[in-house]
C-alpha cells in the first residue's frame, strides 16, 4: 500500500494501458455473443445431430461459450492472464482497475474498488427484483380470474421458475451484495476486501448467470418449477439447460463473494477491531456468507447432474435408468434450506445495526444476537428433509427432522429479543429505515408462526404443496427480507450518494408495500388453506374470491416498489444533502467523509471500543 | 419522548397484549377451521385440531411482540429532523434474556410433545383389514385399482369407517397424491410405492389434487372420490366392469 | 423535494411504471400461443346434439400448427387444441387417427370410459375396450371438479395400420383410423384434454416434446 491516497476525482487518468483499459460491459456483451456462436457453431456442426440429446448438448455448448466470453470480453481474466505470462499488474495498473479516475464509467467496467462493486450490486439487486417482479405481476395477472386467459400453461409454467429462481438470486444479494461490499470492509477498518478482483468477478459472473436466466424464457419450455423437480425437469425443453447453467455460473459467483467476505472479515480488519468489537452487520455478513459456502456446492453439484442427465445421457434422476428423483430433493434442499438464511441473515443484522443508531441504545445482548445467528445457521444444515416430509422419503426420520426444525424458532426468537430489546426504553428516531424496521418486526411474526404449523408433519400433510407454503415463504422473502433490505438501502443510502433517500416517497412506498404483503399473501393463506395446490395456472371456483383479492394486492406492491424506484432514482442526484453522518452514527463507515475515497482511510483508525456506546460517552468524558 | 417507566403506563403494554392474546386465540379457534375443507378422517380432524392447538399457543408470543412494538412506537418515538439525545446504555439484561430463553425453550418443546404425539397417532395403523386402493398418477390423471377384484376407475370410491391403506406411484414424473378432505399426502414416485393410511368417517364427496408440481397441465391432474356406506360400497364394486 | 413535487413523483412512478408494466403485458399476452377454440356444429335433425370432429397426425402439417408445421413440424400433433360446446348437450365426436403406435404404458388407458354407453365405434364396430399393446393416441378428458361437478372421458385410438395414402395440407398420411363416441356434457366449466398415449418421444414416460408443449397433444374443452 502506498502512504499517499489518491482520490478518485482529483487524480489524473493513468495513460496506456492498451486495449485492455478499454473493456467494458458492452465488450463483455459482445465477447460473450461472439462465443455463445462460436460454440453455437462448433456444436452444431460436429456434434452427433442425431443422438436424442443433441438440442442439450448444443444448449449447454452455448452457455458456455457466453460465460467464457463474457469473462473474457469485460477483462476478468487479464490480470491473472498477464500474472501467468510473467507480466505483473503494477501500481497503477492496480489503481487503475480500482476505477481511480474513471468517472461514472467505471461502473460498468470490470473495477476493483469495493465501493464501485458494491453500488453495482444495488442495481444488479434493482435489476433481478424488477424482472422477477415483473414476472410476479404476470403469474397474479394470469390468476386474477379461473382458466388461462392471459398466458397459456407452458408459458405460465415458465414464468413461476424464472419468478422464483430471479428473485432468489435477488434475495441473496439484496443486503450482503450492495453492504457486505459497499461498508462492510469500511466498518472493519479496511481498504478494501481481501481480493478486489475476485470481487469485480463475483459481481460480473452474477451479470451473466442473470442474462443466462432471463434468456431461459425466450428459450423456453421450463416444466419444472424454481427447485428443478426432478424427473420433471429431465422432460423440460432446453430453456432447462439454460437454467441449470445459469445457477452453476451463480455459484461460482456467491462462492467467489463467499470467500472474499470471510477472508476480509478474518485478515483485513484494523487495529484494535477485535471480533467482539465488530459492528454486528458484520457478523451477519460472515455468518451468511460461511452459511452459503457450506450450502452453495450442493447447487451447482445438482445442476450440474441435472445437465449430466440432459446432455450426457447420465441417469442420476431418470428412475426407469437406476436413479431417483429423492435423490435430486436431498441434494437441493441440502442447499434449499441453508440458502434461506443466507438470504435472511444480513437482513437482519442490518436491522439490529439500524435499530441501535436508530434508537440510540447499544445493540441489546450483542452476544445472543451473534449466537442467535450462528445457531440459526449451525440448524439450518440439519432441516433439510422438512421439504420432503410427504414425498414419502424416509419416513422414519420424520421425528428427527421434526425436532431440528423446531428447535429453529429458539435462535429465530432471539432476534426478536435482540430487536425489541435495543428499541426498548431507547429514543426511536422515527426516520425510514426505522419505519421499514417496525414493517419487518410485524411480517416476520407471521412468518414465523406460519413456519411452525408446516414443521409439524402432520400439518404439513395438508398443507404441504399449497399455496399456503406459498404464503409463508412471502411472508418470509416479501415481508421480511425485503424490508430490511429497504431498511439497510434508506440507511446506508447516504452514504453512497451523500443525498437522503427520499423520506416522503419512502413512506408512501413504505404503506403500499407493508399493505400490500398483508392483503396478498394473507388472502393467500386463505387460498392454501381452502385446498389450493402451488404452480397452479387455473384453478375451481371455491378459489376465485381469495385468488382475486391476492392478486390486488399484489398490483398494490408493484405500486409500492414503484415509487420506491422513483424515489431511488429522483434522490441519488437530487435528493437533500445528508452529510457524512447524516445518523450520527459511531461505526467506521459514517466516519469517513461521503463519498468514501479510494482505498477509504487517509490512515488507518485503531479502535478501542465498538461502535455502540449510546449513552455511555457522558459517563465517560 | 422521555420515558417514564412507572407500573400505570406499563399497565397499557399489558392490556394491548392481553387483547392482542384473546384476539389471535380466536383466530385461531375460528378462522382455520372455517377455511379449511370438510374434515372427513381422522387425520383431518387431528390437523384440523393441532391448527388450532399451535395458533392458540402462538398468540401470546406473537401478540407480546407486537404489543411491545407498538407500546415503543407509542412512548418512544421520536419525530422531527433532529437526532434524539442517546438512550440508556443498557446492553445486557441477564433475567430478561434467561427468561426469554427458558420460555422459548418450553414452548418449543411443548410443540415438539404435541408433533410427536400427533405424529405418532397421524402413522398409526389399527391393523385391522385394511382396504388396499392402487393409485396411479400418470401425466395429468390419477387411476385407482382394487387388488383381488380387476376393478379399476378414474373416481375413488371408499367405504365408511374402514381403514383404507393407499399404494401410490407413478408411470411417468413424480406426482402428489393428496386427498384434500382427509389430510393426507403422499407422492408418486417413478418405480417406488408409497404408502398412507386413511380412516373415512364421513359419508360424501371429497377432492383429490396432485400438489406436486408435474408439468403442462399439472392445474387439471384432479378427480373427485366418494365415501359410501359398506354396502354401497360393495354393491359399487360388484358394478364395475372386471379389467383383465 | 418539497411535498407535492414528491406526490408527482409518487403518481408518475405508478403511471409510468404501471403502464410500462400493462403495455409489456398486452404484448406478452398477444405473443403468447393462443388458438381459437373449435366450435361444435348444432346437429341439424336432433336437439341438444352437436358435433366435433378431430384429427391425430404423426407430424404437425396438417393441423393448426400451420402448412409450415410451425416450429416442430416433426412433433404428433391433434388437429386443435381448445373446444368448445354448449352446456348440458350430447356431443358426437370423430376422430380420425392418421398415426402408427404402441403400447400404452398403463393399461388403465385401453377401455372406453364416460361415453354414451360406455362404448366407442371404431371403424363401424362398436367396442368398450381396444388392444393396450396396439394403441395410437388416447382422447382423455377431465374437469375441475366444483361442487361436484365433474367429467371424465376416456377414448382410446388404436393405431393406424392401413397402407392407403392420403395428402391433408402438407402431411403425407395413410388411411385413418375412424373413432366415434358421444359424451354429455354439463353445466358451465373449463375442463382439459389430453392424449394418454407416450407419444412424447425420450424423455421420462415418453412425456416430453409434443405432450408437454402447449398446443400439439392437450387442450382444453370448454362448456360454455
């Protein structure tokens, strides 16, 4: 590290570089179509046309070719490309990756800075909620009413995989991607994360699994639900190897950030922040991030055999050929499980984060917090199999798989305790991200309580496969997820643009979104409890009244998220001027100036309490 | 905004929670039951009683939540552009949190009891002559065989008050096999045989939906089955054509 | 941003975006597959009596995927998809079966079910069940049962062995297999259709391709 710093705008753009400096997304698009052809044609001509699976195989040959010409053409692999010949990236070659001097247009270059990385996962997070919601609007339109009137079933069948694949992947960056990038080196005391690179390549690989997944539509024929249910899949068209291949990229783009995360947290943290010192989004962030380190393999292995099946004639899910479809649900709910609480975790230590500076208590029972998460994530290991309890899998470990999944409301209630807690007695600053935070807390009760009668077998069997599940998983993703990523995006917002997210057009978003998630999924509930199955693209008349109201307030949410859009977008360049403290906060990141420079720190702080002492400075001083 | 944390204002905390309590325990009582289907097995009835049971154990948790939400929203908020002074610098509270912990625990192991018990009634066969029914799914129809008797229909018919031991699988995708009127479900596995059992005590009509996900018309894989006396029952079976 | 400068942007977000949304989803509608529904022709001499007749073909050349044969001209296709008949009605229905077969890879399938008498007319001889192991296409009709209300209906088609050619549209075909049962339809509902037969060719169950796309072996029968 060099002792000077020198500042994005001040700082002169460093001269040469060739053609290398001058790659950008729209070199990515062109590398990437360039080989998405020539594999394409490669494929098509030499591969035996005759053989059952060669649409697959020429799919799959496709997807490839995009990925690694994607990679190639946005320049993810010139640095290690030059380490490899022998010719090193210097200083500035380093700096110059890191965007220093670039303007706006380093946002769409392949730029190492963590800040860039970090705003570039806010609209890769705006982009995959936009599209899947999109989707969400189309599958509620289809069942405004009984029978298929606006799209016909196939279609409709497409539209839940791709709805429920883009809005996990939307989930599991909304929080970790933009924060655990934007602050959370900053909030350590660091310059950046461990790999700036690798961090530039999760976020590009995420940019091209998301268009492998959008194009899965166009490609078509998607008989298989979000979860790839196999055999069923086996019979899906090639917009299925599109999709296998899109969550194989994925992977390698969350275990990528996985790494950087924990290795940031472990090596990179400044003087004196000791791990019991750390702000507690931090540990969320960690905690996630090993959760999905753990969990992610198990989502590229079943992809990965799913094509096997599809392109290579393997038979690990073809029943009539020595496999089995269980086999596909352990390995998928193996990940399925663990990966909702790598999209839950963050969320909510973002929310124990703004519920002390909001209310400006320290975090309450900081210990049981950490613990609540870790045990959170130790658990959610060993409940997979509640996802199979009616497929007739093992029934003796019912029991088993009953006591593990219950145990989970024990560290799931300790946030309550955490959160109610640090409000307790405090002085509430009644600012949006506190306003979202009280939505969360309301949401995930129901949550919660929801998830306890589908942990009970013989509950579940009823209301497994319903659209009660449906119901409580939203309530879980929409209502609290969601929430406290808008939380953490109203919170941290002034931070990245200097400007307040606008406080007015946020609460207005605030009541059509929080009104909204009870009018759709209540009536929801309703539905599943009638007796309505999942993945339905019509339904019998007892169903029409609650479909009916569910599908109003799902336009209400789109109502919502929409002004929260014109709100994000009228406030980044317009909004009221919030300084760098706009909170008053004591964690690092609200104590350099906004926006943070390159590399963060002039010098690098030494820390001697954590960033919670609200209340105790007077004592003190 | 200040506080003042005497017993007269905690007394409005506790009421909110009281009511809040009586509220989600009447939900509970009356909503499910009015939603859910006719209950006619005895699984049905159990699931039916263990909604109850969960929901009317969960609306004191759930409402001390939200009570306390809104008792901080009502005494504590604090409006205006300005930041709020800093509040007690209270970070650990060894009672509250010990308590907390043994009450989730306790109520965490009183559902687990109730799971258990449920769960070991629910599997329960009595043993006593059950009435084996083949099922089949096979894109998107379900067909049901009497062994011994050749006798196969696209309706399930079922006599009263008789186990019924249900043999489920599947000709071509996995399928899920759920009678909606009698609360069990099982899936229809390629080159497996599942089985569950039922106990009918309420003559009528009930439905059968597939609630796995299983391809184009996956909405449409539905049929209706019908629960006799024994002796229409049997004079049903006699009627049928015999399929070799 | 003053308070009403924001409820502009509050409305023009809605608006906007709402449009956008409306206008992407009538597109989306419109490009999505929807074929007009065959309507049952009112019998001229008897009451409450119409008719239907359909096709099945080994390719799709001859039906309403188009002269071209659409995107898989090579994939089975039933002439039309979506019905459609009046309410409680006698429909006689024709099908003639242009394609070879198989097996069916459940029996269940071999017997005649729900039609006027529990039989069919294959080629003038009047039957209640057909050989599994010589099967072309099944006609298999089943309702969203509401209140009780249901339908079932199951026909099979044996295959096609006759060597006498015939041209329809673009497709080359052999003399059909002539199939003829009534069914009584009831009060208004949407039901759905489907060939029982693995004529999907690979895959799991022979249910791929042509049996799990819209449009070529399934549709919907509605009784309106």
């Amino acid at each position: 590290m060099t002792t000077t710093l020198e500042h994005t705008k001040t700082a002169s753009i460093p001269q040469g570089g060739g053609l290398a400096r001058r790659q950008n997304f729209l070199t990515g698009l062109i590398g990437g179509a360039i080989f998405a052809w020539l594999f394409w044609f490669l494929a098509h001509h030499f591969l035996d046309a005759t053989s059952r699976t060669w649409s697959d195989e020429v799919a799959a040959s496709v997807t490839l070719g995009w990925i690694i010409g994607f990679w190639l053409g946005i320049g993810a692999l010139n640095a290690p490309g030059r380490w490899l010949i022998g010719k090193n990236n210097t200083r500035a070659d380093d700096l110059y990756l890191a965007g220093q001097g670039q303007g706006k247009s380093r946002y769409w270059k392949f730029t190492t800075d963590h800040k860039v990385v970090g705003v570039q996962y806010i609209i890769m997070t705006m982009v995959l909620l936009g599209s899947g919601g999109i989707l969400a609007m189309a599958i509620r339109t289809e069942l405004i009413v009984p029978g298929n009137h606006f799209v016909n079933q196939q279609v409709y069948n497409g539209f839940i995989a791709v709805h429920g694949m883009l809005m996990i992947l939307a989930l599991i960056v909304a929080v970790a991607g933009p924060w655990g990038n934007f602050v959370m080196p900053i909030m350590c005391g660091a310059r950046d994360m461990a790999f700036p690179r690798l961090n530039a390549l999760s976020l590009w690989t995420l940019v091209g699994a998301a268009a492998l997944l959008l194009t899965t539509l166009a490609v078509g024929s998607l008989t298989m639900g979000w979860v790839v249910l196999e055999p069923i899949a086996n019979q899906a068209g090639v917009g299925m190897d599109f999709f296998a291949m899109a969550i194989i990229v994925f992977t390698v783009s969350t275990t990528v950030a996985g790494v950087n995360t924990i290795c940031t947290v472990l090596t990179m943290r400044t003087k004196g922040m000791t791990l019991s010192r750390l702000p507690i989004f931090v540990w969320g962030a960690i905690i996630a991030a090993a959760l999905g380190l753990y969990a992610f393999p198990y989502f590229s292995l079943v992809e990965a055999m799913t094509l096997m099946d599809r392109t290579f004639s393997t038979s690990f899910f073809v029943a009539n050929a020595g496999g089995e479809g269980w086999l596909q649900a352990n390995l998928f709910w193996l990940m399925g499980h663990p990966e909702v609480y790598v999209i839950l975790l963050p969320a909510v230590a973002a929310l124990f984060e703004i519920a002390a500076v909001m209310s400006r208590k320290p975090v309450f029972s900081y210990r049981t917090a950490v613990a609540g998460m870790t045990g959170l994530a130790g658990l959610s290991i060993l409940v997979w199999a509640h996802h199979m309890f009616t497929t007739g899998w093992a029934p003796t470990l019912g029991g088993p798989f009953m006591l593990t999944t219950e145990l989970i409301s024990i560290p799931t209630g300790l946030f309550f305790l955490v959160l109610i807690g640090t409000l307790w007695r405090g002085n509430i600053w009644m600012k949006l991200p506190t306003v979202w935070m009280f939505g969360f807390i309301a949401n995930f009760i129901i949550a919660g309580v929801t998830g306890i009668y589908l942990s009970d077998i013989p509950l579940d069997d009823q209301l497994h496969g319903t659209m009660f599940v449906t119901a409580h998983f939203h309530y879980v993703f929409v209502g609290s997820v969601l929430f406290g990523a808008v939380a953490a995006l109203a919170f941290w917002f002034p931070k990245v643009t200097g400007r307040y997210l606008n406080e007015f057009l946020g609460r207005i978003s605030f009541w059509l979104v929080f009104i909204g998630v009870q009018v759709t999924f209540l009536a929801m509930f309703a539905s599943g409890l009638k007796g309505m199955p999942r993945r339905y693209s019509s339904y019998a008349l007892i169903f029409e009244h609650t479909n009916f109201i569910t599908t109003i307030g799902a336009y209400i949410i789109m109502a919502g998220m929409l002004v929260l859009l014109g709100a994000v977008i009228t406030s980044w360049n317009k909004g009221e001027p919030s300084g760098p403290n706009p909170w008053h906060a004591n964690s690092l990141e609200w104590l350099v100036p906004t926006p943070p420079p390159l590399e963060n720190f002039d010098v690098l702080p030494v820390i001697t309490e954590d960033p919670y002492n609200y209340g105790e400075e007077l004592v003190r001083s | 905004m200040t506080t003042s944390n005497n017993k007269k204002s905690y007394r409005g905390l506790f009421l909110t929670w009281a009511i809040l309590t009586i509220a989600g325990a009447l939900v509970g009582i009356f909503g499910p039951s009015r939603l859910m289907p006719r209950s006619m097995s005895d699984n049905m009835h159990l699931t039916i009683l263990t909604m109850v049971v969960f929901t009317v154990a969960a609306a004191p948790v759930a409402a001390g939540v939200y009570a306390s939400a809104l008792y901080a929203l009502r005494h504590w908020a604090h409006k205006g552009s300005e930041v709020p002074p800093s509040g007690p610098a209270v970070r650990e509270n060894a009672m509250f949190v010990t308590t907390w912990l043994i009450v989730s625990t306790l109520l965490t192991v009183f559902l687990l009891i109730w799971g258990l018990g449920a769960l070991a009634v629910d599997n329960s066969s009595t043993g006593k002559n059950p009435l084996v029914v083949d099922v089949t799914g096979q894109q998107w129809v379900w067909s049901f065989s009497y062994p011994g008797t050749h006798v196969s229909s696209p309706q399930l018919y079922l006599p009263d008050n008789r186990e019924v031991e249900f043999r489920v699988t599947s000709k071509d995708v996995t399928h899920g096999f759920w009678i909606v009127n009698m609360g069990i479900q099982v899936d229809a596995n390629v080159g497996v045989i599942t089985t569950i059992h039922t106990t009918p005590d309420k003559l009528g009509l009930f439905n059968i939906r597939c609630e796995q996900f299983c391809g184009l018309n996956h909405a449409f894989m539905v049929t209706v089955g019908h629960v006799l006396t024994p002796s229409q029952f049997a004079s049903w079976l006699s009627s049928q054509p015999q399929q070799a | 941003m003053n308070r009403s400068k924001s409820l502009g942007v509050a409305l023009a977000s809605v608006l906007l975006g709402g449009g956008a949304l409306a206008l992407a989803g009538f597109a989306l509608s419109s490009a999505s597959p929807h074929q007009a529904a065959l309507n049952c022709i009112p019998s001229q001499t008897a009451a409450h009596t119409c008719s239907l007749s359909l096709s099945t073909f080994p390719d799709s050349m001859a039906g309403e995927q188009g002269n071209n044969g659409g995107v898989h001209p090579d994939w089975v296709s039933y002439s039309n998809d979506n019905l459609a008949v009046p309410a409680n009605t006698t429909v006689d229905v024709t099908i003639n079966q242009y394609d070879s077969g198989g097996s069916l890879n459940n029996t269940f399938f071999d017997r005649v079910m729900g039609t006027v008498g529990g039989v069919a007319i294959i080629d003038g001889k009047t039957v209640s069940s057909v050989d599994p192991t010589n099967v072309g296409h099944t006609f298999t009709l089943r309702g969203i049962p509401g209140s009780g209300k249901t339908l079932f209906v199951s026909v099979p088609l044996p295959a096609d062995s006759n060597t006498k050619p015939v041209n329809i549209g673009q497709g080359q075909y052999t003399k059909p297999v002539v199939v003829q049962f009534s069914f009584k339809t009831g009060s208004k509902a949407v039901y759905e259709w489907n060939c029982e037969f693995p004529c999907g060719s690979t895959r799991e169950g022979q249910f791929g391709e042509a049996m799990s796309a819209y449009g070529y072996m399934s549709g919907t029968l509605t009784v309106n």
